[in-house]
C-alpha cells in the first residue's frame, strides 16, 4: 500500500473546481446523485493514466478540449492544478490553456521525503512549456521519476460498461496479451488462460465466486487458436453444469459478463496499488451485488479500492467511515466525510442504504 494516494488535490478540473488534500483510505465508496461529478472524479485517473505515458493531448482531444476541461471553461478557469501525495512521494502539475484548445505544462514536479536521504522533503522541477509529461523521460537520470511513474501507473481503472456484441471482450484476442487485465477486460479470455496455467489457486478462487453469483455455470472454456504465423488467439467461452458443449459469451446477460470482469479483477494475484471502477453494480443481480460488496471489502486489504455507486444494496455492505458524499453546491462538485457518531442514532433503525435514500447522508437530487 505504499505508493497507493494518502491525500489528492484537484483544482479546476471540470466540475471539480477545488479539492484540498482530501484524504483517501484503503476503501472509498462515492455517492452521489446524478451529475454530482463521481464520475469527473473516475474522469481525472483516466486523464492520469493517459498523462504519464505522453498521451495528454489525444485525451485532451476526445474531451472536446482544454474548453471542456477547465472548470466552467477557459475564461473563468485559467489553469488545472493537481497534486497526488502516495508514500513519500508527491507528483503535481499545472496545465493551461493555449489557442489551440489544447494545454500545456505550466509546471511539472517530483517530490521525494526519505528517512535518512532528503529528510526534509526535495522538489524536482521537470520545468514548463512542454506539452506532453517529462515523468517517463527521466527514469534513466532521477530515480524519483522512475518510482513515481511506475506507483501511478499502477494506479488501474476498470470500466466493464460495454459489453454489448462488438464489445472487445466479446472477440478474439492474442494469447500473449495478458501481462494483466486491461480496463475494459478486452483481454480477459487471455488473462484467465495465464492464471489457469499459472495461478491454478487463483483461477479456482475466480470460478467458484462466479458460480456463487451465476449457478449454472461450471467452468470457462479457454483453448487457444493457432494461426498460420505460429502466433495464437483466443475468445471467452464457457459451459454450463451438466455439458461440455462449449458457449459463446454472447450467450450470457450483461450482467453475468460484468460480474466475470469484477471478480477478475479483484481477485487477481498481483493487484494494483489502487483500483478505481464506476458504478460496478449496473446489470448485477442484487445477490451479485451482495457478493461484489463482500469483495469489494476483501480487497481493500490488499489494494486501495475507489468505487462509485448509486446501488442502495451495495452500499449497506459498507460502514458510514467508508462513504464519500459527492454533491453539487453552486454548481461545483464537492466531496464529504461523514462523522459515523453524528448518525449513530439513525443507524439503530436504518440501514446505510435506506439513510441515503431518506437524503439524511446527503448526495441526493436536490429540488
């Protein structure tokens, strides 16, 4: 858990206008309603994600530029400043608007706290004027850089929502993609293959918890393709209890799907620091989602877990000390921490779930 967020600073990243060091535990569950800004939130790992590996500006481009990114566009919001603290490290950043609706770095840098090396805390400029991040590139010469890119990299988001029939999930994929699960499980038939023939105790794990959720099934079915090059493919197939004949995923609810991405993912032997997924309980029975709660919390004992949900069932799986309340206050998205003893005598007859339906946690609609 080291390099997993201790403490997150978001200023001007569309409705996100300020965030001062808001502190993230091992497990975080955001509520909100509609259009709070839950998934701004989820929106800022994806541009993060994107951001260390040199490709801010495509992602800039698919937002519909620095004009959709700036909170209330680039004329009220002349730059997006951020700053993520994880171990003893920090990594911040400017971005400003240029005429091209793009943006670029205003400031880029590193920090490092050691024990012995550096006690009182060292910043490292990676300077300003550039347009995509230097992080990457000073691996070979600042230490600093290389342990802060890999501990964000590390930090995954998952987004299992399309699983319609051209979903990638859903086609053919390269055996050898599977060094881990990619967001959207694109890869998942060839992950699962890796932890058959590799993590046999995992994969085990992986198939009784789907069969929990989705009683017919029996097994996946994962046997790779050759192709005339010598390299090989595979799709996701499975069999119900009492056949071997071989069905394709297409022949399971989206919900079911969802519920095989989920369980992957937080059961995988070597987890992200910090797993970011929005709203994983669209589709899912309520016995999946009371499933997916109890995993949920297992595995915020192996990585720092950040869920957004509208699912009263999946949030009477948590305690109030779990909650972040995302709301809209003149127009801004704004986030809470709830005191657990200030309910103390509404939980003696309410659920957590019925307490956030009755608006008495907040992030409801408001009239």
């Amino acid at each position: 858990m080291s390099d997993s967020i201790r403490y997150l600073t978001i200023n001007g990243f569309k409705s996100i206008r300020r965030l001062e060091r808001f502190e993230l535990n091992r497990l975080n569950i955001l509520i909100g309603a509609n259009g709070s800004g839950k998934s701004n939130f989820v929106s800022y790992f994806h541009m993060l994600a994107e951001m260390v590996e040199e490709r801010l500006q495509p992602w800039v481009s698919q937002q519909g530029g620095a004009e959709r990114i700036l909170s209330f566009g680039v004329k009220i919001t002349h730059s997006f400043e951020s700053c993520a603290e994880f171990g003893q490290n920090k990594y911040k950043f400017a971005l400003k608007p240029v005429a091209d609706d793009s943006l670029f770095y205003a400031e880029e840098a590193l920090y490092y706290k050691g024990d012995h090396y550096a006690k009182e805390g060292i910043w490292y400029s990676l300077h300003s004027g550039h347009k995509e991040a230097k992080i990457k590139n000073e691996i070979k010469t600042r230490p600093v850089a290389e342990y802060c890119y890999k501990s964000i990299s590390n930090w995954k988001v998952y987004h299992f929502h399309d699983t319609g029939d051209t979903a990638a999930m859903k086609r053919l994929g390269s055996v050898q993609d599977n060094a881990y699960l990619r967001s959207n499980a694109s890869n998942l038939a060839a992950f699962l293959y890796r932890l058959q023939n590799e993590s046999p105790d995992v994969y085990e794990k992986i198939r009784r918890m789907v069969r929990l959720a989705i009683p017919f099934f029996d097994n996946f079915t994962l046997k790779p393709q050759p192709l005339k090059n010598g390299e090989e493919q595979i799709r996701l197939l499975w069999r119900q209890k009492g056949s071997d004949y071989p069905l394709w995923s297409s022949q399971l609810s989206d919900g079911s799907l969802r519920f095989m991405c989920l369980v992957t993912a937080l059961l995988q032997p070597i987890p992200p620091s910090t797993i970011i997924i929005d709203e994983p309980e669209l589709g899912l029975h309520p016995y999946a989602i009371t499933l997916l709660g109890a995993m949920l919390r297992s595995a915020s004992k192996r990585m720092q877990v950040i869920v957004s949900t509208q699912s009263v069932p999946l949030l009477n799986e948590f305690s109030l000390s779990d909650l972040v309340v995302v709301e809209r206050e003149n127009e801004e998205t704004v986030f809470k921490r709830l005191n657990e003893r200030d309910f103390s005598a509404w939980m003696e007859d309410y659920s957590i779930g019925e307490l956030w339906e009755k608006n008495i946690l907040g992030g409801r609609p408001q009239l």
